[in-house]
C-alpha cells in the first residue's frame, strides 16, 4: 500500500505562493477585480444565451 505520509510533508515544506510574489494579497475589497469576474460571466451568460438556435435575433436568417 502506499504510504501518502511522504507527500504530506513534503507539502507542508513548500512556501505559500504569496511568500515568493505569485499571489500578492490585497488590503481590502478589490473594485477593479469584482467588475472584471461580473464582465466575464455575464459575457459568457450571453453567449450561452444568444448561441441557441431557437432564440435567433435575425428575422432574416433561414431555418434549417
């Protein structure tokens, strides 16, 4: 059997990625950051949505 102890030390070992500057946590609510994930889904809230068939906007397309 596998002993998974080795990989939990091993992992308690590594730094967190804020010490060596991946992840720089901020002070306080980050606006810029909350307005761009509300882009994004409702970006992809209206592609999901204009990308069925049954809800074309153009009166002129032919159905198949």
């Amino acid at each position: 059997m596998i002993d998974p102890t080795h990989l939990l030390d091993f992992a308690t070992q590594l730094p967190h990625p804020s010490d060596i500057g991946i992840i720089k946590p901020s002070g306080g609510f980050n606006f810029v950051a909350a307005l761009c994930g509300l882009g994004a889904f409702f970006g992809a809230s209206q592609f999901f949505y204009y990308s069925d068939d049954s809800r074309r906007i153009d009166p002129w397309a032919k159905r198949d």
